[in-house]
C-alpha cells in the first residue's frame, strides 16, 4: 500500500514537469544522451569555428577559411543569441528567477554575463567590423577572443574548476610548502649563480648575466627543467652552484603536479565510494524496515494490521448483501429527489420567462411544463411502489401514507471482514519475513567491495578485530581461571581474587585432607578389628590358668556398641599395657 502511494505520488510530481522545466534542465543541467548530443554539438561548432580561425592565418588557406569563419560566425551569433533567449524564458521554472528581478540575478550569474558579452561583441564585430564577405584584420583579433571565451560555454556548470578548486583546497598545506621551498631555492640559486657570473666575459665579448633579472630568468627556466640555453653559467664556480641548488629545487618545483595528479586520483576514488555508498542507503533502508515489520508483526498491536486493511472495506462489504436489498430504494428516493430539484429548477426557468417574455405565452408554457413533470413524477412514483413493494420483508411500506419507510436493518447480519483471522496474519508474518531475508541478501550484496584495496582494507579490519576479541576472551579467561603459578590455596584470603583455578587447588588440598583422615579411621578400625579378635579367641580357650594369669581389661565388661565408642577406646589405651 506504501509502495503504490509513494509511486502515485512520484507519478504525480513527475506528471507535473512542463516543457519549460525540461528546456530549463537540458541547457542548464543536462543529464542524458539527447543532452550529451546537443552540448556536443555545440562543442563542435565552437571548435570548428576556432579551427578555421587559425586556418585564417595560413596564407594557402587564409581566403577560404576567411569566407566560412564569416558565415558560420553569424551562424552562431544567431544561434547564441537564441539559445540566451530560451535560457532567460526557461529559467521562470525555479523560484528564485521568476519576475524581472529573478530574471536579473540569473544573468549576473558569471556564465550567463560571458554568453551575453560575447554575443553583444560579435553582433557589434559582424555588423562593423566586416569587408565584404570577410572580416577585417582588426575584427579577426576580435573574433579570436571571443570564440576563446565561447569555450568556457561548453562547461556551464562549472564542474571543471569545482573539481580543481576542491583538490587545490585539500592539499593547500602541501602545495603551499612546496611552493614555498621551491621560490626560496629559485631566488637563492640565481643569486648565487648572478655573484658568481656578473664579472665573467664570454667568447663573443658580452656578458651573459649583465643584473640580477636575467639571474632570476635563467633559475626559472632551469629549475622548471625548460633549459632554452640561451643563458648559462660559464665559469666553474657558477656551474658548481648551478648543479647543486638544480638537484635541490627541481624536485621542488615538480612536487605540485604529482600532490595534483594524486589528489584527482583520491577524488575519484571517492566519488566512487561516494556511489557505492549511496548505493547501499536504499538496500539499508529497506532492510531496517523490514525487520522492523517483522518485528512489529510478532506483536499485538492493531496498528500493525491497519496498512492491510482497507479503511472503507467495513461499510462495503458489510453492506453489499443490505445494499442488494435496499437499492431499488436508496436509487429510488435518489431519483425522486433529483426529479424534484429538476422540478424547481424548471419552475424557477418559467417564472424568469413569465417576467421577461408575454403573460400569455409564458403561462402556457409553464403550465405545459408542468403537467408533463407531474406525469412523469406519477409513473415513476407508481413504478417505485411496486418496485419497493418487490423487496419484501425487509421494507416496511405504509399505504396509507403512500410513502416507503425507513428500512430495517436485519439482526445478526454484521460480518467482521475488517478484522484479519489468524490465518491471515500468519501468512502477513510469512510474507515480511520472506521480503526480510530477500532484503538482507540484497545489503550484503551492496556491500560487497568494488576493489581489491577495499577487499585487502577490509580482511585487515577482520583481522584486527578477531585480534581484540581474542584477546579480549584470553583476559576473561585470566580473570575467570586465573593464571598459571597462582594457585597457592590462599585465593580466599582478603585482597586476593577468587577464581576457579584457586578453587579447584583449595578443592585438591581438602581432598588431601580429606583422605589422610579416612587413612587414619581405616587403621583405627583395623586395631579394633584384631582387639575383637584377640578377645573372642580368648573366651574359647579352655585352660583355666591362661585366664587368671591374663588379666581382664575394663573393655571386656562392655557391650560392642560401647566398645567402639572413643571414650571406650581411650580408656583400653591407657589400662590394657598391650597398648603401650
């Protein structure tokens, strides 16, 4: 529903553009090949022009040229002419041109004021700077001129010096140093080179650097690597000086063109990100919005159903099978109210007749008008009975009155089709998750990389952040396990921090602990085990004098849980001398 508004609007604002905005956007902002054709052309024109004024010069070919430089000047100074025109109508399309003050700012734009001087100058040069069928010597200088200044109409936006000026900006910095170093080399150098040669007389008797001004045209010419050797050093000190202060401020003064070549180089290279950039906006649109309806889909809010429901399906479709009912009515009534409207207006027609025109005649006609209506309002009003007295139960008619009355609306009848079933939504979240994953392949798609230095720029930005994240994952895990030689048991104490790898070595000593103590229990049970024995075998025994002798230990008397008890235990140890 979005997408066909947005078109229809599109449509609309598109529907709207008149021949004067078009005329308007192909002089003044050409875009497409029939603009390409057209400017071309105009280059062509100019440059032939141009051509044929320098043939001019040539004395093989000065007199033809001569004669078609003149027609097609006025070719141009007519075409000019009414190119300005059209410009100055056309530019009534943008706000800011439209009245005479709007048409003045336009012409004191700097292009529109070189198109009107250079067509003033050549009606002014054509209409009295002519001999004949040729131009005068002094008109052909003229002419020269201005089919120069006819060149900069080729770049009437002004793309060529924006994007020079831009590049200047950028590297000002650099091309101010090296200028810089490089005039301080240039004056340094011809100074040097002047005291050096100013006594210095040549084979011919003349001196070749008679001031300090042929010095400074010689440095330039040199450290420019011009070299016209018209002037050079002659003695060996001046070549001396001449060949270490070249080394030095030629690099210098060939500096600028390369900061220039590789800032173009840069602004290309950014325009071209600058268009793949502007070419993922629209897929990164389109992929927040649709997670967005997804995520709004999953949610029970009814503004997420309301774009798929149409605001007047309730009344149509919950109307359509009462419609069918009451429609002979509704369009009855309908009709008999257009008839009565009709009925006045004809009476109101009659009576400005009755005024204007013969009594006589005039009340003939309105009578006649009359009756014919009220006939026809008769039948219809009888067909309109019968008509409604055909619907049935549904319309209640009173014949007394001979009027139908309001219809009934039936019970129970009311069905929700503006309310979406369960089948619908899910297959509305079906949907937006389709176009969801249709949107995130087309992103990824965008931002795939258009060159290989933006595939090596962004392997070395995975790289690097693999490269925090796993350091990042080894610094929790130091934090969490601790690291190794730490685990001195002590982790619990104040200050020190707990972690696993202090628990596990406090857990390892507890163990320790834990199994020389049931190493202990066992060797106790052990030594109640053979004291249990030692009695029992002691009670079997049947030689009298083997039990007087032996005497009887305390433990004897108890009962074995007592005897295993510690107290019990503790008191065999220190009666019984077996123990000791």
């Amino acid at each position: 529903m979005f997408n066909a508004r947005y078109r229809n609007i599109k449509e609309k604002k598109a529907a709207k553009m008149t021949y004067r905005a078009m005329i308007y956007n192909c002089l003044e902002r050409p875009t497409g090949w029939k603009c390409f054709l057209y400017h071309f052309s105009v280059f062509l024109i100019v440059l032939i022009c141009l051509i044929l004024s320098v043939l001019s010069t040539v004395e093989e070919h000065s007199h033809f040229a001569a004669e078609l430089l003149y027609i097609l000047e006025i070719v141009l100074v007519v075409f000019f002419s009414v190119e300005f025109i059209v410009r100055l109508w056309s530019a009534g399309c943008r706000s800011k041109y439209i009245g005479v003050y709007g048409r003045l700012k336009f012409v004191r734009k700097p292009i529109t004021l070189i198109d009107l001087v250079v067509v003033i100058c050549s009606l002014f040069v054509i209409c009295f700077g002519t001999e004949g069928q040729v131009f005068a010597a002094s008109a052909m200088r003229g002419i020269r001129f201005l089919q120069i200044l006819r060149m900069l109409h080729v770049d009437r936006q002004g793309g060529t010096w924006r994007l020079l000026g831009s590049v200047v900006f950028i590297h000002r910095q650099e091309l101010i140093t090296t200028l810089y170093i490089g005039f301080l080399g240039l004056i340094f150098s011809s100074y040097f080179v002047y005291l050096a040669e100013k006594d210095h007389i040549g084979v011919d008797g003349r001196q070749a650097f008679t001031s300090y001004a042929d010095a400074l045209w010689w440095g330039v010419i040199t450290m420019t690597t011009i070299g016209y050797g018209d002037v050079v050093p002659q003695t060996w000190l001046g070549r001396i000086v001449a060949s270490c202060f070249s080394i030095f401020a030629i690099s210098f003064f060939a500096l600028p063109a390369g900061i220039l070549g590789s800032g173009f180089a840069l602004k290309v290279q950014q325009k071209q990100r600058q268009k793949h950039f502007n070419r993922q906006i629209p897929a990164a649109a389109t992929l927040i919005q649709c997670l967005w309806r997804c995520h709004a889909a999953e949610k029970k809010v009814s503004a997420t159903w309301n774009a798929h429901i149409d605001p007047l399906a309730h009344e149509t479709k919950e109307t359509h099978h009462w419609n069918g009912k009451k429609h002979a009515s509704s369009m009855d009534s309908n009709n008999l109210t257009r008839k009565r409207q009709l009925f006045k207006k004809q009476s109101s027609l009659v009576n400005t007749f009755r005024r204007k025109g013969s009594p006589s005649t005039d009340v003939e006609m309105g009578e006649l008008q009359q009756e014919r209506l009220l006939r026809h309002e008769r039948n219809s009003d009888t067909d309109d009975e019968k008509r409604i007295y055909r619907v049935g139960a549904d319309i209640e008619i009173d014949y007394e009155t001979e009027e139908p009355t309001t219809p009934t609306r039936p019970q129970g009848h009311i069905s929700h089709v503006c309310e979406l079933t369960d089948a619908h939504r899910n297959a509305i979240r079906a949907i937006r998750r389709v176009k969801y994953f249709v949107a995130r392949r087309r992103f990824q798609q965008a931002r795939k990389p258009y060159d290989v230095r933006d595939v090596i720029e962004q392997y070395s930005q995975g790289h690097l952040n693999m490269m925090v994240r796993i350091k990042e994952l080894q610094r929790r895990l130091d934090q969490t396990l601790g690291k190794p030689g730490q685990y001195d048991g002590k982790g619990s104490r104040k200050g020190h921090p707990v972690t696993i790898g202090s628990r596990l070595s406090r857990l390892e000593l507890q163990m320790s602990s834990l199994d020389r103590k049931v190493e202990s229990s066992n060797r106790t049970l052990n030594a109640l085990y053979r004291l249990m024995a030692d009695r029992n075998s002691l009670t079997i025994s049947p030689s009298p004098p083997a039990l007087i002798s032996r005497p009887v230990s305390p433990a004897a008397c108890l009962s074995p849980r007592d005897q295993l008890s510690p107290t019990s235990i503790s008191s065999q140890r220190s009666g019984s001398p077996g123990w000791q």
